[in-house]
C-alpha cells in the first residue's frame, strides 16, 4: 500500500502572497518635487538681511561700523607723514652720533694697540740691551787677553786655544742675535758714536781722526749699543803753543 507524501506547509505564505507590481503600472512621483519650468521668485537683499537679523537676534538699529574710505583719512594723512619724518631724522641723528662714537672708540684702541706694542718692543729691546752690554765686558777680557798673553810653550799653546774657541764661540752667538762691532780706527770723529778719552799730537793723521781704538763700540741692529772709546789725533803747532803758554803762566 503506497502512501502519497504530504508537502511541509509554508508558515510566510500570507506574506509571499502579497501581489506583485504589474509592468504596466506607472511610478508614483513624490508630491514634494516641484517642476523645474518654474522661475525662482527674486530675492530683496534688505529683506533677506533683516530677516537674518531678526533669526539670529541681532539689534538692526545699530548696525556694523564701517571704516572710513581712504578719501576720510586723506585729512589725516600729512600730520602722520610729519611725524614719522620727525621720527626718522630723530633716528637718522641717532645713527650718525653712535656711527661717530663707534670710529672714536675704533680709532682710540687702534692707536692704544700700536702704543702697547711699541712699548712691548721698547721694553724687550732694553733688556735685551742691558743682557748684552753685560756680555760685552767678557769679550772685552778675552780680546785683552789675546793681545796680551804671548804663548811660550806647547801647553800654554793649548790653554791659549781653549778659551780663544770660547770667545770665537760667543761673539759668534752675539753676532746671531743682531750685534755688530764698530771699525772706527781711521775713521773721523763722530760724538754719536765715539768717546774720545785721549788726544795724540801727530802728523801722521788729519785733525780729529781716530788713532786707536781703547774699547770697542758694538750695534745692536741699528741702535747704537755702546759707545767706543778712542784716542784722537791732534795738531802739535796747538799742542805746543799750549804747552807754552802753560810754561809761562807758572813762571
């Protein structure tokens, strides 16, 4: 015996059954949409002001303050002009007055600069000065010695040696650091650089000239380190009538 299968009944039936919409039924267009042919209604800008005005509570008796248009402020304009030219001459004389004070000061440490270095270089050269002329007395006894002591043996020979390397050795060294002897045998008088402490009757020599040489003057570079000491000749015609003349006063 065969027994027909029954379909499961549908719950949403009824909602399914509701009836579709035919092809041939137009849309429905929304009652708000307005047609486009119809032109805009003008809008009074004084109107639309006001009503903004009265929307947002804003007082229309007093309304916004403009600025003044530049022909307003056209009076005013010459009195600011005055002023700021008055401000600008005021600072115009400003810079000119620091300007003329910045190159006094300038010029005053330029030349404050210049005499500290001078004096620096003066300072120096007069120790320098005084160091050698110390130095100086040493050489005077070794060229003494030189003229003097006459070797007689092969050991004083050697002790004779010795201390001439010393003194070659030290005006070397003085000669490295700028000093120079004078020549003044034959040469004329000259107070600058001569002291004269002896006069020789001669022929021999014109008046005034140096003989000998007693110590010798040194440079210092240019400077003029120690005068030199020398003997002078003189004429014997006025050497001989001062004798004379010193003979008869004491008879």
């Amino acid at each position: 015996m065969s027994e027909n299968p029954q379909q499961p009944s549908r719950p949403d039936d009824e909602s399914v059954s509701s009836p579709l919409p035919s092809a041939n039924t137009e849309p429905q267009v929304p009652a708000t949409v307005t047609s486009s042919t119809n032109p805009p209604h003008p809008i009074d800008p004084d109107l639309a002001v006001e009503e903004i005005a009265t929307k947002i509570g804003a007082d229309t008796t007093n309304p916004v303050q403009i600025p003044p248009l530049e022909s307003e402020t056209a009076t005013t304009a010459p009195a600011d002009l005055q002023s700021l030219a008055l401000k600008l001459t005021e600072v115009s004389n400003q810079r000119d007055a620091f300007q003329s004070q910045y190159l006094r000061i300038a010029a005053d440490f330029d030349n404050f600069r210049k005499r500290s270095s001078k004096e620096k270089e003066d300072v120096e050269l007069k120790a320098k000065c005084a160091t050698i002329i110390e130095l100086l007395s040493v050489v005077d006894n070794f060229e003494r010695a030189r003229t003097q002591i006459k070797p007689q043996n092969e050991g004083e020979m050697g002790i004779h040696k010795s201390y001439q390397g010393v003194y070659k050795q030290l005006v070397e060294s003085l000669k490295r650091i700028g000093v120079s002897p004078m020549r003044s045998e034959g040469q004329q008088f000259d107070p600058n650089l001569h002291e004269a402490v002896m006069r020789q009757p001669t022929e021999e020599h014109p008046e005034g000239t140096v003989i000998e040489e007693l110590q010798r003057g040194y440079y210092l570079g240019e400077r003029i380190l120690r005068h030199a000491l020398v003997k002078v000749a003189a004429p014997p015609e006025q050497l001989s009538s001062e004798d004379a003349s010193i003979d008869t006063v004491d008879n």
